[in-house]
C-alpha cells in the first residue's frame, strides 16, 4: 500500500473501513453557519452554532435531518426541513410510516417543505441569510445543516484492482480480494437472507461486519455474512427500530395498534415473505414479532 507522504506500507491482510463521505450541496458550504454532520469536530462546530438559537433549515429528511430537527426543536429553535420526497424518511420506511413521522414533526413545531429542493444558499457578509427552492420561495435561515445522504469514500482506491461500485464490492465472507477484506458504511455484499446486493449505513451493521471480517481474515472464510439488519432512531418521545429491510414497492401491513396510536408494529413484505418490521415504541413487543417472524419466514439464522 502507498501512502500520501510516499511510504509504502506491506501487509499481509488489509481491511478496508474508510465509510462514506457526506454530501454537499453545489452552493453555499463556503458560507459561515452551513454545516454537514459526519465527524466529531462537526459536531462541534453544529453545537456552538445552535447555541445561539438561530433559525434552522435542515436540508434532507432522513434519519440524520430529521434526528437534528428533533434535537433542535427540544432547544426551542424554530426548525424548517427540506427534502425533495413527499414526507421525511420516505425511502427508509414507505409513504404510510414517513406520514406519521411527518404529524410527529408537525406536532412539535417544526414546518415541512417536502416536494422541493434547494437551488440557492445566500449569504450576507460570508454568513449564511437563507436558502432559495425550485418552487422560487425563500427561507430565511441563520444555520444550515445539510443532510442529503452520503457517498462510499472510495476514490482513493481507483487504480488498486478492487472491485467498486456502490461501495467495495465484498463476497458474502466480507472479501474483497485475496488477504483484502472490508467492513462499514464503504462495504457491499451478496445477501443469501434477502437475495441482494447490501450496503447499509447502520452503526449496529458495521459493528456486526467488523467483527465477521476480521475473523475470516485471521481464520480463513469460516463465516458468511447474514445478518437481519437492525436499526433505531430516537425522536422526540419516539424510539422507532427496525429489523430487516424496506424494499422499494414493499408491502405494508400493521400487525398491532394503528398507524394513529402512540405504539404500533408494523410489518413489510416482498414477494409473500416478511422482509422488515418496525416498532413505532413498542420495544418489548418488537423483540417477539422479530423472532415469530424472521425465524419462520427467511431462510438463514438469527443474529
């Protein structure tokens, strides 16, 4: 391996754990007050500028946007969030469940612009003032933080031989290449479990992954990658978590409470088997649907 200060580094096993790098938007992050959230020192510098209670606009409704509108609101700051998706966390949970963190949003003073995106920032004496949308309306804003997902760091591995696409390339053993394996937010694998290509942005995956790649590099490939994948996040007075996956045009069904209530599970489905299940505060009752269900409808083991 060749490093930047012309060293060349041997190994005999390498894992690869570079992560993503966020995403920017093609304006403005040359203006004081817009912020991307990805390492300690930006949050840092998201903190301190928060503190002095400015008008927020998150730019991108997932989890990272909308966990910040949450965390800002609680500070009592006013709080607008822009995506191009009809509702917050649409792609992660489908339109039914991103309807109901959208009334959660709402309900605790945070104004949604859904449907537009952002075609300007603009600054007043290098601070940002606010951001112009497609629709030609304009906030005004004191703090920016841009969360419009993130991109497999990558481009430093261009001439090394790996296969690359939308991240690493793995095999189901975490196997890049001979004596290369990868782990994290940069790694993708064939899922036997779901019967496709992976590449998740889960804390909870890249612990599991780690783990699983470092054991086949120092024992020979003795374990497949298969997890079901979990997740959480934490709103407001809200925990959601999540095991398995959304597909794209997955079928949703609530199997306890309602979409309406203060506690509900619901489960999702792709070609008649259970492929995901949510809980919307329902910890304890997650934990039994998770194991009536994944056990019994997808091959593969528990993890």
């Amino acid at each position: 391996m060749s490093l930047d200060d012309d060293r060349q580094l041997p190994f005999d096993g390498l894992v690869v754990a570079t992560g993503v790098t966020p995403r920017r938007l093609p304006v403005g992050h040359e203006l004081e007050g817009v912020h991307v959230l990805r390492s300690e020192q930006d949050a840092v510098r998201l903190r301190a500028s928060l503190r002095s209670k400015p008008r927020l606009v998150v730019v991108g409704a997932g989890f990272l946007g909308t966990e910040v509108a949450a965390v800002a609101r609680g500070m009592g700051l006013e709080v607008t969030v822009v995506d191009p998706l009809p509702a917050p966390l649409m792609r992660q949970f489908g339109s039914a469940v991103a309807a109901r963190i959208a009334r959660l949003h709402t309900d605790h003073g945070v104004e949604l612009r859904c449907g537009v995106s952002v075609v300007d920032v603009i600054g007043a004496g290098g601070r940002v003032a606010g951001i112009v949308l497609d629709d030609g309306s304009r906030i005004d804003a004191g703090c920016v933080l841009v969360a419009v997902g993130a991109t497999p760091d990558i481009g430093w591995l261009g001439s090394a031989g790996l296969p690359l696409g939308n991240g690493i390339e793995c095999d189901a053993y975490c196997q890049a290449a001979p004596g290369v394996y990868s782990a994290g937010d940069v790694a993708s694998w064939p899922s036997p479990r779901f019967g496709r290509r992976m590449r998740l942005e889960h804390r909870m995956n890249a612990t599991e992954q780690g783990v699983v790649a470092a054991r086949n590099l120092l024992r020979g490939n003795v374990e497949v990658f298969d997890p079901v994948p979990y997740f959480w996040t934490d709103q407001y007075d809200v925990k959601i978590q999540m095991y398995g996956i959304h597909p794209v045009g997955a079928g949703v069904d609530v199997i306890d409470g309602s979409l309406t209530d203060d506690r509900f599970v619901v489960r999702y489905t792709d070609a008649d088997r259970t492929v995901g299940v949510l809980a919307w505060n329902s910890p304890k009752r997650m934990r039994e649907v998770r194991q009536q269900l994944f056990d019994n409808s997808i091959p593969g083991r528990m993890r």
